[in-house]
C-alpha cells in the first residue's frame, strides 16, 4: 500500500492548480481519498464535528453489510438456474454460475455511474460525490439477473442525473438514487421487471431443457395472482426463492443489518419501527380478511403478519433503503415516524395492487418526499413546547 500511497503523491502535482492536468483533480482526487484517508480536514471554518471517519468510510462500510446479500445472491442465482434446468449440481457450480450472471451487473453499474459522476464533477470543478458507492452495489442487488445491461445503464443513469445531480450531488438528493433506477426500469420496461420468468435465468445449453410446469414467479407473485405460493417461511427466510438478487434471503440482510447497527450508521428507530408498522398492518389485513370481495385477496390478507415481513424486498428495502441518512427523516421522532408508515404503506400496496404487489419501493419513494414534512412539524412542536415551558416558568 506504501508504493501505491507514494505513485499517488508523484502524480499529485500533475492535478493540482496550475498542473498539466488540474482540470481533471476531482478524478484524481476521489481515486485518492477512496483508497486512503485524506489528508485535509473535513470543514476548514466553523464549528463542525470531527471524527475518525469520513463519509467514504462510511460508503465502504455499508458496502461491507451488503456483502453477504451479494454472495448469497450470487449461489441462489445459480440455484435457481439449475433447479429450472432440473440439473443436480454442485455448491460451487451454483456459485460460479450465478457469479458469472451477478459480476456484470455490478460492474456495469459502478462504471457507468462513476463516469457519470465524474463526468459532472470535471465539468462543475467540485469533488468526486461518494454516495454513489453504495448505489452503484444496491442497484443489481434489486435488479432481476436477467435485466440487459443497457436497460441498467440507463436505469443508472436516470438515478445519477435525475435523482442526485439536479439537486446537486450527495447530501442534496430528495429520492434515494437506487430506488429511483429500479422505478425507471419497472416503469420503462415492465416487461423485463415482471412476470413469471423474469426472476430466474433459464439459459440452456446443448441437451438442457427447462424442466415441465417451471415458473420463475416470486412469492409476492404467486400470492397476488392465486392467493397462494409454493414457497414456505422457511424459504422467504433462507432465501432459497426467485426474486430480485440481493433480496431473497433475510437472513443475509440481518447480518447486513446488525453490521450496520454495530457501527452505528444504519437507524435502529427507522428499522424497528418499519417492523412495527408492517406488522400492523399485517394484523389488520389478518382481521379483515373474512371480509374480502374475492377469494384470492382474502387468502392473501390472511397471510400471517409475520410472514409478510419476509416476503420480497421488504427487509432489504427497510435496512438498505429507508436508513438512507440523505433521503430519510433527520429527527429521532420523525425516524418513528417515517419508519412506521413506510413499513405499513408497503404492506397496505402490495396486498391492495395485485399489479405491483413488491409495495416496499413505493412506499419509501413516496416517505422520501414526507420526510422533510416530518421533520418541519416535529421540530416545530419541540419549539412550541419549549416556548410553553418557558412561558409557565415566566409567569410563576
């Protein structure tokens, strides 16, 4: 690391004002500081707070809690593969198969979003954004594997553009970015975000053949169109199901999860109460369920709240989405509160629209614009109320 450290500082000056390349720092620049600590502080006047961590230490350890849901991902996808193929094959065979599918998607993702980034950062002349760094891994991870790279290029670049730079950059964005491209890609091509095949990659080869009644649908899926599924709580728990690729497995995302509430940057408040609020309104689609106007939707409100909980993309999407500190509420009772109605918005969608019964993404997209309003009135009552106290003490 020390011979990388010194080749970087060689090349500085090349960078730096009044340098061959100086218009090109901010490249430079964001290389330098993702790999090594920076050497300059993070404010230079004011008070401001001062820690060990910088944000893309931070970026890197949300990564970190991301990569056991990549992993899996990567061998379900090639479960599912041979499983369709009716082929027995090994763990490894799984996991390389499902690699080879995954790996390009990734790559696909952070090299079109990085030159996005870098191209407006050399442009505005201002420094390398980070938060990209964690929507360039979210975005293949609530992607079907089979998705074609251009439509994700594009869906990445909506995200980049749309979704951060006109509002201008990190820190500025009003919607969470991956969620974005995914609503670009369900929106633009629908086709190729839902139905029944389009979870699972069917590719075959000489002397394959998918196997006889093989259907890729998800469990949400099933559950929307017949009121049942083949999959049981045990499955949506594991993750052994088609579905998007880092979504499938809770158990994957509670380790994501308690790495970020060991490192203290995901919300607890926001994670616990999206539970809460999921599983509320869980226990009352369970209570009217009798009531129903067909069958399916009666089976279906009649799933356990508890087993709503691990159905799609509702545990990736409360503790990779919601916890996003940029999009998200700021206050510690606007976290409550934002938590509660978007796990209980996304329940209410995914039972309520059999069309896009995977409600987690709505609901947080549709709280993303709520939270400033949260955050206004929470901190407008906390002023009314200390003003009320002042006011009593003033006349005792």
């Amino acid at each position: 690391m020390k011979v990388l450290h010194n080749f970087l500082e060689r090349l500085k000056p090349n960078f730096e004002k009044g340098g061959k390349l100086a218009k090109y720092w901010p490249v430079y620049d964001g290389f330098a500081t993702f790999l090594f600590v920076p050497g300059h502080p993070v404010h230079r006047g004011g008070a401001h707070i001062r820690d060990g961590i910088d944000l893309k230490r931070t970026m890197n350890t949300v990564i970190t809690a991301l990569i056991p849901a990549l992993l899996f991902g990567m061998w379900n996808t090639g479960y599912q593969h041979y499983l369709a193929l009716g082929i027995d094959a090994t763990f490894l065979e799984q996991f390389i198969f499902g690699a080879i599918k995954v790996l390009p998607l990734v790559i696909v993702s952070y090299a079109v979003g990085l030159g996005t980034e870098f191209f407006f950062c050399v442009i505005r002349g201002h420094q390398i954004n980070e938060g990209y760094l964690v929507s360039g891994m979210l975005i293949p991870l609530i992607m079907p594997v089979d998705l074609p790279l251009w439509m994700l290029a594009l869906s990445v670049i909506f995200a980049v553009v749309i979704g951060k730079e006109v509002f201008g950059g990190t820190g500025m964005n009003i919607f969470n970015p991956a969620l974005l491209a995914r609503a670009f890609a369900f929106f633009a091509y629908p086709a190729y975000m839902s139905g029944d095949t389009v979870w699972v990659n069917v590719s075959t080869s000489a002397g394959q053949a998918v196997v006889d009644g093989f259907s890729g649908a998800t469990a949400l899926g099933t559950l929307a169109t017949t009121g049942t599924t083949v999959f049981s709580a045990w499955d949506a728990f594991v993750g052994t199901i088609p579905g998007s690729i880092g979504e499938t497995s809770v158990i994957a995302i509670l380790l994501g999860a308690g790495i970020l509430l060991f490192t203290g940057i995901g919300s607890w408040r926001i994670m616990l109460s999206a539970l809460l609020g999921g599983a509320a309104m869980g226990l009352i689609f369970n209570a009217v369920a009798p009531y129903a106007l067909s069958e399916v939707q009666q089976q279906f409100m009649a799933v356990p709240y508890w087993h709503q909980l691990i159905l799609g993309g509702f545990a990736f999407g409360i503790v990779f989405m919601a916890t996003d500190p940029v999009s998200g509420s700021q206050t510690d009772t606007g976290k409550w509160i934002y938590g509660f109605l978007i796990g209980f918005l996304a329940i209410m969608i995914r039972v309520f629209n059999p069309a896009y019964p995977e409600g987690v993404m709505l609901a947080i997209l549709f709280m993303n614009t709520m939270a400033p309003l949260i955050d206004h009135y929470v901190v407008q009552a906390n002023v009314k109320r200390r003003k009320n106290r002042i006011l009593s003490q003033g006349s005792i």
